[in-house]
C-alpha cells in the first residue's frame, strides 16, 4: 500500500501500517475488499459484485477489482 503524503493506513482495519501487526489484516485482504481509505483511514463505501468489487472514498475517489478469470 502507498499514499500520497504522510502516513499510510490498513485498508482493512484503518490503523497506520507501521502500529502494530497486520497478519490478520493480510489474511483477510486475499478474499476481501478494502474496507478502509489508505490514504486517509476513512470508512469506504464498498459494493460487492460477482465479477468483483468497488470501494469509493469521500476523499479520494474510487478503487476497482474485476474478477477476469
């Protein structure tokens, strides 16, 4: 995960990436989508679809995945 500026946070739980251990966190982010904004640990809007997800933030848009397979 990478920001623009300064801290960078957990797409699943919201905390900053270097506080604390993220192996659950990890562990979920392979069958699930983001929950929070890494940019700025906001709660995203996330629909799940059965070809993928997205996950909007208030503040910095929009993130995609679509199931190719």
């Amino acid at each position: 995960m990478t920001g623009i500026v300064g801290t960078v946070f957990c797409d699943q739980c919201g905390v900053g990436v270097d506080e604390g251990a993220h192996g659950r966190c990890a562990s979920r982010r392979e069958l699930e989508p983001p929950r929070y904004c890494p940019d700025c640990a906001r709660r995203m809007v996330v629909q799940v679809t059965p070809t993928g997800w997205s996950a909007r933030c208030s503040r910095h848009g929009e993130r995609w995945a679509v199931d190719i397979r």
